[in-house]
C-alpha cells in the first residue's frame, strides 16, 4: 500500500462537496495541456476526469500513463482516471504511480471485478465501478460493495457529444438508497438540461466534456451547470 495520503486526503474533499463537476479532457486541447489546465483551475473546477480508451474495449483510443502523469505534474486537483479499457488489472499500478486518486473499472470487463477494485484501494487510491447503460446492476452487488466510487454511464463510452440516456438515473437512486455515503457519478451528455436530474437521483460528482469544451468561456459554462444544480459560483 501506498504511504502518501494525498489521494485519501483528495476524495475526502470530494467527499465534502454536495456538487462537484469535472471536465472531461477527452475534448481539451492537448496542444496547450497546461493551458487547458490553467483556465479550468482559474474558473474553480475541483478535480479532473480522464478518459483513457484502449480501442478494444470501446471502439476509440486516447491516452495512457504519460498524459496522466503530465496532468499530475501541473494540478494538486483530484484525477479521476476512468479506465475504458479491456485489461485494467495489468495496468493499475502504473496508473496510481502516474498520479491518478481514483481509478474506475467497468462491469463489463471478462475479469474479476471485484479483486481488482479490492487491489485498487491496496494500492491506497480510490475505487471506482463504472456501469454502462445495457448493463442491470443484479450481479454486481459484491463490486458495488467494494468500490468508493459508483459511476453510472449516461452513454454508451467511446466518445463525447453523445445524447443523455436517463436509464443511468434509476442506477443511481439505487445505489443512493442502498448505499447512502457512496461517491455517485454520472458521465456521458450532462449539459444544463440533464445535470439536475442526476443530481435529484443522487449523484454529486458530474462529469462534462462538450458542455464545457464546446463553449468559448469555460467560466460561464461551469457556472450555468452550478446554476442549474443551486450552486453559488466561487469564481467568476
Ligand atoms: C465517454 C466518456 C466521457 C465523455 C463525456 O466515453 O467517458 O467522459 O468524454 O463527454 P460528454 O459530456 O460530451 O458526453
Ligand atoms: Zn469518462
């Protein structure tokens, strides 16, 4: 296990937060990284999502470690690596090496779950379960029992700009029921119209690609989803 308590001490503070909206950097601009990192800083976002994609268990390829770790360099910010790959169990280590604070795997993976969420928290990160929109939570009791994090998938994962799927609300609610101090996210088509709804089911971590990266001002666009959920902007 892990002797730095950073990423303990992270979730902690999104533990604290009834709203926390997470950029998305799958649709950043990788040319400016630092930038990109710069300007969400600025506007008082309170961690990061990262997408990594391994084109075979969705059909689209982002990035690994090294962005990971480049990201790590420029923020003390949360990362919440969302691992949209087929082989997590091999890779965790050098993910929580790289610098990520919670590491999602999905259901659908043919591997145990369960023993790698329980590996996951070994290495002294957080856990997350991510859930895609086809898959019943019935089966799944032992890994939700496990993880710190349960993510409802509100699209089927591979790409941003996808429509909201509200079968992801029902999850939540029951998950929220069952397991009332469990991290809730959401990921995939949360804009204006869609965030309250998920926070209504129980989430309070939400994750945003092109409702804020389709918009010129990342500000204004973090502070009409913090206005829909009766949140007070920090920073203008
Ligand atoms: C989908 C990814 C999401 C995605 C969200 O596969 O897991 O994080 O980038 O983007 P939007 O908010 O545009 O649906
Ligand atoms: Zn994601």
């Amino acid at each position: 296990m892990s002797t730095d308590t950073k990423p303990r001490q992270r979730i902690e503070r999104l533990r604290q937060s009834r709203a926390v909206i997470l950029p998305s950097m799958l649709l950043c601009d990788f040319g400016n990284l630092a930038a990109e990192v710069a300007r969400l800083e600025a506007v008082g976002v309170q961690a990061l999502h990262l997408d990594v994609m391994d084109g075979h268990f969705v059909p689209n390829l982002t990035y690994g470690m090294p962005i990971v770790e480049a990201v790590r360099r420029l923020t003390d910010l949360p990362l919440d690596v969302h691992l949209m790959i087929a082989n997590p169990r091999q890779y965790i280590r050098q993910f929580a090496d790289a610098g990520a604070d919670i590491l999602t795997v999905h259901a659908e993976i043919e591997d145990n779950v369960t023993e790698i969420l329980q590996d996951i928290q070994r290495l002294g990160i957080g856990a997350g379960l991510a859930v895609n929109p086809g898959t019943e939570l019935q089966g799944l009791e032992a890994a939700i029992d496990s993880c710190d994090l349960f993510l409802a998938m509100s699209v089927q994962p591979g790409f941003g700009g996808q429509a909201f799927n509200p079968v992801a609300l029902d999850k939540l609610r029951r998950v929220r029921q069952q397991y009332p101090t469990k991290l809730l996210e959401i990921d995939g088509g949360i804009n204006q119209k869609t965030i309250a709804d998920a926070r209504d089911a129980g989430a309070t971590l939400f994750v945003v690609g092109s409702a804020i990266f389709g918009q010129p001002n990342y500000g204004q666009a973090v502070g009409a989803l913090e206005a829909q959920l009766g949140e007070q902007r920090a920073v203008d």
